[in-house]
C-alpha cells in the first residue's frame, strides 16, 4: 500500500498518542514507507507556532489563523511531498481538530473555517480518519494522572463535550472517510477497533 493519508482525531487524552504508533509499525509491516506528524507542528516553524497557540492567550480567530498558517508550512513542506513519494502519512490530528475545537469549543464561524481549509490546502483530505471517541469527563480523568494542562486542556468538560460534538458534526457531513472508534473501553479494545477498520480496506 502507498500514498495513504490517515489522521487520529478525539479530544484530549483520548488515546491517540497511544495508538499512532502501533498503527505505523502494522503498516510497515505490510511493507509501507511511514511518516509519523502531528499538529499543530511537524515542521520548525509550525512547531513554533504550535507553542504559541498551546501557551499564549487569544481569541478564537487568532486561535484558527495560526493553526491553519501551522498547517500550511506542514501541508507544503511535509505532507504533500511524503504523499507524493507514495508514502502513508499518519497525523495527530489536522483540520477536523480546527472544526471541532474552534468550531464546535470556541462557537468560531465554521463557514470562515471552511474558506480557509479551503486555502490552506484545497481538495486535499485525509483517506481515513481515525476518532476516538469518549466522554469528557473519561478522558479528563485519564489527563489529570498524565500531566500538566496546557491552555486547551485547562478547558472544563462542557467545552470537551462542544469539541466532541463538532467531531461528530464532521463525521456527519463526510462519513465516508470516518471511522468512529470506542475508545472509552480499555487499550486493547481500542486497538482491537483500530485494526478491523485497516483490516476492513485490506490495509
Ligand atoms: N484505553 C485507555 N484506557 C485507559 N487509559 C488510557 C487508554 N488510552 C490511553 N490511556 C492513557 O490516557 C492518557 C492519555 O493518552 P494519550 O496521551 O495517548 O492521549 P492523546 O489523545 O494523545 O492526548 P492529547 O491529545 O492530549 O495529546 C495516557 O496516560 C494513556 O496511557
Ligand atoms: C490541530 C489543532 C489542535 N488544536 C488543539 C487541540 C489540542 O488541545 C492541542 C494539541 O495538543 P496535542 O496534545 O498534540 O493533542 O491543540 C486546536 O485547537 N486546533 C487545531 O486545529
């Protein structure tokens, strides 16, 4: 298999730090070129926009013009070129994670949003997109024995519950590249979903 784009969505502390890796050895396995990224980051300049926008205060459009001008350096320098190379490029999240937390968290206008996913990188999306879904309060319990709370993960349960619901909002207006994972349940679980899903497109 070459060339796929697959993306790990949910809010924080869902897992996806936990299972990307798993997921890139079993393609490799199968005998794939992968890259690993994530954003906001995955080159040095979004990486430093990406400790602007974990840290520092400001408003919401603010908020979405540096994660779509992070984007942009990422798409141009790093993804479109690994994509090109026919390598599979799996992301810790990327534009469904501005839906969800700017759209859906911040109440930020979703039809700006779409003009600027638009611009930063076209007809380009994900070929599978990978959400982890569990409660808020789930996945702040599992946060809270993890680390310290950057300014997203200082947020209280009812703005996870608003990112939750832009997630599925997205997976609503394009189904086809969604997979819907349960990752309330334990890690093998979890990454028992995981699988059948790449099992399932013979990945
Ligand atoms: N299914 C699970 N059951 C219980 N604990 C889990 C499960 N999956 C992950 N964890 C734990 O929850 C914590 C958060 O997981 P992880 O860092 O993978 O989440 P994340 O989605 O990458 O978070 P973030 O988006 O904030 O980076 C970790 O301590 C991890 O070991
Ligand atoms: C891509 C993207 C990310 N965010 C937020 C979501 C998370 O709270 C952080 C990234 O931290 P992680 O530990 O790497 O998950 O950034 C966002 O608000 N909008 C985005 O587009």
């Amino acid at each position: 298999m070459s060339g796929r784009f697959i993306t790990f969505e949910g809010i924080d502390g869902a897992g996806k730090s936990t299972h990307i890796e798993a997921l890139a050895q079993r393609l490799r396995e199968r005998g794939a070129e992968v890259l690993c990224t994530r954003e906001p980051g995955g080159t040095e300049l979004a990486e430093q926009l990406r400790e602007l926008i974990l840290h520092r205060p400001m408003d919401a459009l603010t908020e979405a013009l540096l994660v779509f001008a992070a984007r942009r350096d990422h798409v141009q320098r790093v993804i479109a070129p690994a994509l090109a190379r026919g390598s599979c490029v799996v992301c810790d999240r990327f534009t469904d994670a501005t839906f969800a937390y700017q759209g859906g968290g911040r109440g930020f206008d979703a039809g700006v949003l779409s003009q600027l996913e638009q611009w930063v990188h076209g007809a380009l999306q994900p070929d599978l997109t990978l959400w982890l879904d569990l409660p808020a309060q789930t996945a702040a319990m599992r946060r809270a024995q993890a680390r310290a709370a950057d300014r997203f993960e200082a947020e209280d349960l009812a703005f996870f519950e608003r990112v939750r619901a832009g997630y599925a909002a997205r997976m609503a207006a394009q189904p086809q590249r969604f997979a819907h994972i349960d990752s309330s349940l334990d890690k093998a679980a979890v990454r028992a979903q995981i699988e059948a899903e790449l099992e399932q497109r013979g990945w």
